[in-house]
C-alpha cells in the first residue's frame, strides 16, 4: 500500500478577484494562509508523514506547501518544483474576471474555456511581456514546451511526464510523496490516477486548501501503474462540498 496526498493551493489574491490567473504568479490572500495552515494542522493531527514533496514554480503553491511542511515540522524534506505541475495557461484570459467575462461572451463560452476537455482558451502571443517565456524560472525549460495557453488535455500531456519520470517512480520506491499544485495540474494528475474519462474530469472541482488522500496499490494493467483503494478529503464534508460548489461556480454572470 502507498500513500499519496496532493492539495491545491490555498486562496489566492486573484481566486479571490474571481480572475482567471493561470501561470501569472500571484500571492496567497490572507484566506488562503488560514487554509494552508489549517491543512497543515490536519495532516499532522492523521500522523502524516512525507519524505519528499513537489510543488509547482508558483508562489501561491509554493507557500502553501511551505505552511504545511512548517505545521508537520518537515522542513528539512527534498522539495522538487516543477513547471510541469504549474496550473493550465489560460491564454489571453488571464488576469480577466471571469463573472464580466461571461456577460461579454456568454456563460456557455466561459464554461467551454473553464471546463471543456481539449478547447483551448485565446492565445497568448510570445511578444506579450506576460508569456512565461519572458519569465526567468522557466529558463530551463525548452521555449517550444511553453505553453500560449492550453485546454485541459493539454495540461494532462503537459503533466504526464513529470508522473510517469518521477512522482511514480518515488511512490513505487515506498516514499511517501506529497504534491501542492493547482486546480488543473491535480485534475491531470485525478483522471489519469483514477482513469476517469474526459466528461467525468470536467466534474471535477478541487477547492482550495483542502488535502486528499490517495491509498493506492500497484497495478501495471492500468495507465498510472496503480490502483486507487481509498480516497479521502480532510475536513468537514458539508464545508468541502460548499467549497467545490463555490468553485464550480466561478464563471457565472454577476
């Protein structure tokens, strides 16, 4: 049996905003720090442990991985952040408020940018100062691998070899692995680990600061190596689900 926790970040300034923030590097509002912290405290109140955790380049996720590995005392764990596990480009709609988005364009255009599978939002173009390849935490990366924007499959592809190079192979090596990430990069990661189709990810709504729990058991018949054989949110569930519902409802009109 193994063990894996992921969780989004906690609030950020923009979540807040209601703005559409993709790779643009936005900081935890002070919500988002209770959230971190609280997640924190309910890890450790399950005596969890990690050996080794990754989080994207953002600070938002970054910060909020920290509050947690301060609330385990894990400090002094390896930390890996990865570009791969940066939240979905969302293009030219970044920074837009996506309520007076949807009364410019239509709430069923905002939900086919938001929540279809394999549509991709607006580009961004490479002269814009805001395109990551201007971006120096990403001078690694190879400038054709930077993403303009990206649909929900698109971030999956994006994803898939951060897991299949590196996450899988901790898990199967026994480390228990802690992931802080983003709303689109965990979706990547819950239909491929859970080998949901492209209809049930769109379901999919991940709150805020929320950690789940994977157990999970080899299995090389499926696509991610292994079986999902429990799956839990901390927290009380009335407030999770009232959380997934806020969450869901983002790209409505005002």
């Amino acid at each position: 049996m193994y063990t894996l926790v992921v969780i989004r970040h906690g609030e950020s300034l923009w979540n807040k905003e209601n703005r559409f923030t993709g790779w643009k590097d936005v900081d935890l509002s002070e919500k988002g720090i209770a959230e971190a912290q609280k997640a924190g405290k309910l890890l450790a109140d399950k005596n969890l442990t990690f050996e080794i955790a990754y989080t994207s380049r953002l600070t938002r996720a970054i910060k909020t991985l920290n509050f947690i590995l301060d609330a385990l005392k894990l400090q002094w764990v390896p930390v890996t952040k990865e570009w791969r596990l940066n939240e979905r480009h969302y293009g030219d709609l970044q920074g837009l408020n996506k309520a007076e988005t949807a009364e410019k364009h239509g709430e069923d255009q905002v939900k086919i940018w938001r929540r279809s599978f394999d549509t991709p939002p607006p580009m961004m173009a490479k002269t814009n100062p805001e395109h990551p390849i201007n971006d120096p935490r990403y001078k690694d990366v190879n400038p054709n691998d930077i993403p303009s924007g990206e649909s929900l499959k698109d971030t999956i592809n994006r994803f898939l070899p951060l897991w299949d190079q590196k996450i899988s192979k901790d898990i199967l090596a026994g480390k228990k692995v802690l992931i802080a990430a983003h709303g689109n990069s965990l979706r990547a990661l819950i239909k491929h680990l859970e080998g949901q189709t492209a209809a049930e990810i769109m379901a999919v709504n991940v709150p805020t600061g929320v950690p789940l729990i994977y157990q999970l058991e080899k299995d090389s018949s499926t696509p991610s190596g292994f079986k999902v054989v429990g799956k839990e949110f901390l927290g009380d569930e009335a407030a999770i689900a009232e959380a997934m519902a806020h969450v869901a409802s983002h790209g409505n009109k005002k």
